[in-house]
C-alpha cells in the first residue's frame, strides 16, 4: 500500500458541485431514473435473486483460483492465436502497449470504452508518445473533447446536459449554433466518429469477461464501437484486468444477464461480442493488467471487491454519489466501489472517500455479485482511522460523536436540542447558506400546536 500527500477531498468537490443546486438536483434525478429501470428489470425476471446468489459464488470460486484459471486463460488464447502480456501495473500495461503500437509503426487508434486504461492513464501516456487516441464510445468521445474525465463507468458523460454538448460540438465540429437536439447531435458525432474508425492502424478495447476454458474474451458495449474499431485495423489489443476471468463458457450467461440489467435497465446489452484469437491475418494482443489487484485479493476485508462486474448500479443508487457527482471522488472509478477500491491503491490520497457514504446499504442491495459494499467501507473507515490518515477536523467531529454516543443522557439532550432548534428556528435560517446541511434538504413543516400537544400525550402515555 502506497502513502502520498493527500490530494483528493471529497467533501471539498462535492461542495463545488452542489453549489450548482439546479444541476446537482437533475443529476440526481437522472441517476435515479436508471436505478428505478433497473428495479423494474429485476422484478421481471423470478429467479433474479437467484442468478446473483449464483453470479456470487462463481465469482467467490473463481478468485479463489484465481492463478489456475488465469494461467488457463493465457495457454488457451495462446492456442488460439492471441498474444498474452502481463503487466504487473499501469507502467507496464501503457509501456506494453505503446510497444505493440510502436512495432507497427501506429499514430491513430480507435479505443472503445475501457476503465482499465482511463486507470493506467494510457491517453495521455500514448499521446506524449505522439499516438492520436480516440475514444469512440459516444460518452467518452465527449469527455475527452472537453478534457475530462468520465464521471460514471456506464455513463461517462451524465453529469454534462445536451445543450453543453450543443455548444462542445458547436466549437469542437462546427455544428449549427443552439443545436441541443439529441439526434442531430449523434448524427455529427457518428460522421466524425466514422473518420477516426477508417483511419485507425490499431483498435484497442477494454474487456468486461474472459473465459478461462476457452481463451476468449467478450466485449458488451451498446454502440458497437468496439466492432468497428477492432474490424479495420489488423491489429487488436484487448486490456484486462485479472479479476474479469469467469471459469466456463456456460458461466458467461449468469453475466450478461446481470450486467445489462444492472448497469442501464436493458434486458441485455445491444452487442455483446466474442473474440476467440485473432481475426484472420491479424493480431490478437491480450494485456492482462495486476495494478494493485494481487493486493487486494490477499486481503480477508477486501476480497470481494474483486468480484466487481463494473455495471455501475451502486453509483446509481448511492445518495451521495448522486447528489456529489462522480468528479468530486477524484478516481477512474467513483461512488461506493471506487471508495473501496481507491484507498487500497492510496490510502492517503483516498481517504475522504469512505466517508462519502451514508451506511444506508443501499448499494450492497443492488449489487448484482453481491458484494458487502456497505461493511467493507466502514471497515475501511477502521483502517484509515488507525492508518492515522484521517484529517484533524474528522477526527476532532469523531471524538466528540463518540463522547456524546458514550453517554446516553447527553445523546438525548443533544437530540431534545436539535428538534427545539428545527421547530423555533425561522425557516430563513434553516434553509441559510451557513447551514448547507439544511439547503441540501427538504425539511418537514413544523407541526401545529394540536398535534405536538397530541404526540406529546402519547408520548406520556397511558395513566
Ligand atoms: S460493486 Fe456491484 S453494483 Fe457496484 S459497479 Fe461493481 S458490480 Fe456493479
């Protein structure tokens, strides 16, 4: 476990996008537009509970033997024509790849969606390089047009509105001005997408499964770019992270039917694409990339965060991610399980991020590979506690809650406080800018006299 200076509050840029209340407030809305499809998915299908309970155990098996089945993987792609490389972390991944590039003397590549390279930081590391990258997946394309990050792993660009897009494409494509309509904005991304796919030399995709049995990987996306970036291009490279092994083919189904799901509210993805070695006179390059998951999967707490499919449900539900938006983590991967993952990279660097987080469970309860979401980040809460890695203001708020929990008396005095404060106070002041916890919420009205004087007599009880 790495320790660096501390550079990501989440507290601090979670502050800055809620300052934008009007686009924090749609931002919510639109997230949980996507849990609310994925509720509906689950409920249509009787043996939902079932495929996670089995989509777990596969998971629980497979890290389990995690070295048998990746060595497996890698004699059977072999056997298939494919190239296997392990990278032991983003260096060597980004070092491996610019070398297969560089071997084929590549400037332009088409990448589909990957949250393993947007973790190694190839983009800019191939672009040093002088390589053009170009992200086809739509969302993606956007957030590098603007120089960001993606803020979602499934939605890359939810935090941006259409009529931003409008005026990117405006200044990036030369789109008519005030054009916001989604189609006509498509339409000029998908012409200029199309040149970026007939120019490539090389495509590179991420991978959401690889089978062990087989040596093939799979690939869901909902555009197809991924298709049509590795189609033209003679040479393939396929980065992934070793805990996306599934044992057997017939496994896979468990999957693709959680994910899509899971991650959009789809009965299934619109391409789910499989690779078995490489396309007749091509290359098949598959890097297979540790980057600190060795770690992980020696750590009796944290183990099971291995299992992640990246379908982005506990994002989706999470309050806090919701409300906070996914740049305010500071990581490739945000919300609860990007607050398991990051501090087991750096603790220091990550260690608001457990703390962004409600105890509420709700992601645990979506989870399709039913991960402990919500223990695992309060045990990390433990262990950035006796890491001595928590800021002096957390610490001095956790003695003083401890203090008041110890006692139970001045628990309810606190608490008798508190309610005389939220019924006197004027509105004005509850709601004030001094108090954000109040301008983030809906408070109840306060009650007429009536009906305190009527809870107050049951409250006495019975004479
Ligand atoms: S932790 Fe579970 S819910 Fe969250 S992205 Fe991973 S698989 Fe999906």
């Amino acid at each position: 476990m790495t320790v660096s200076l501390p550079i990501v509050s989440h507290p601090e840029a979670a502050a800055a996008f809620t300052g934008n209340s009007e686009r924090a407030h749609w931002h919510d809305q639109a997230l949980w537009f996507v849990r609310v499809k994925r509720d509906r998915m689950a409920r249509s299908l009787p043996e939902w509970e079932e495929l996670r309970t089995k989509a777990a155990a596969i998971k629980a098996h497979t890290i389990s033997r995690l070295a048998d089945y990746l060595e497996q993987f890698e004699r059977e792609a072999t056997r298939r024509g494919a190239t296997v490389h392990w990278a032991a972390n983003a260096a060597e991944h980004n070092q491996i790849v610019l070398s297969i590039l560089q071997k084929h003397s590549a400037a332009k590549v088409a990448k589909s969606k990957s949250m393993l390279t947007e973790e190694c930081h190839l983009n800019p590391f191939l672009e040093r390089h002088g390589i053009e990258v170009t992200d086809t997946d739509l969302g993606e394309w956007i957030v590098q047009l603007r120089g960001e990050s993606p803020s979602h792993i499934v939605l890359p660009a939810i935090h941006i509105k259409k009529e931003e897009v409008g005026e990117l494409f405006h200044r990036k494509l030369g789109t008519d001005a005030g054009a916001s309509d989604p189609k006509y904005l498509t339409e000029a991304a998908r012409q200029r997408l199309r040149q970026a796919f007939l120019a490539a030399d090389v495509g590179i995709t991420g991978v959401n499964f690889a089978i062990a049995e087989t040596g093939g990987i799979v690939v869901c996306t909902n555009e197809g770019n991924a298709d049509l970036g590795v189609s033209l291009p003679k040479v393939h490279i396929a980065c992934l992270g070793i805990e996306k092994l599934i044992p057997r083919a017939q496994d896979l189904g468990v999957f693709t039917r959680l994910l899509a799901r899971s991650a959009t509210g789809q009965p299934i993805t619109t391409y789910t694409s499989h690779f078995h070695g490489p396309a007749s006179g091509g290359e098949l390059h598959i890097v297979l990339v540790d980057n600190g998951r060795s770690e992980v999967l020696g750590s009796d707490d944290y183990r099971r965060s291995l299992h992640c499919i990246r379908c982005g449900a506990c994002m989706n539900t999470c309050p806090v991610y919701r409300r906070s938006g996914g740049h305010s983590y500071g990581a490739t991967v945000p919300g609860p399980i990007g607050s398991i993952l990051n501090p087991a990279q750096d603790l220091k660097k990550y260690a608001t991020l457990p703390y962004a987080c409600s105890l509420c469970a709700s992601c645990t309860d979506v989870c399709p590979v039913k991960i402990n979401l919500h223990e695992q980040l309060l045990t990390w809460r433990r262990d950035i506690a006796s890491a001595g890695a928590l800021g002096l203001g957390k610490r001095l708020a956790m003695k003083a809650t401890a203090f008041v929990f110890r006692r139970p008396w001045l628990y309810a005095a606190a608490g008798g406080i508190g309610r005389f404060a939220l019924r006197h106070l004027p509105r004005w002041l509850v709601y004030s800018k001094l108090n954000p916890w109040g301008l983030q919420r809906e408070l109840p009205p306060v009650p007429p006299r009536s009906f305190r004087a009527e809870m107050k007599r049951r409250q006495r009880g019975p004479r």
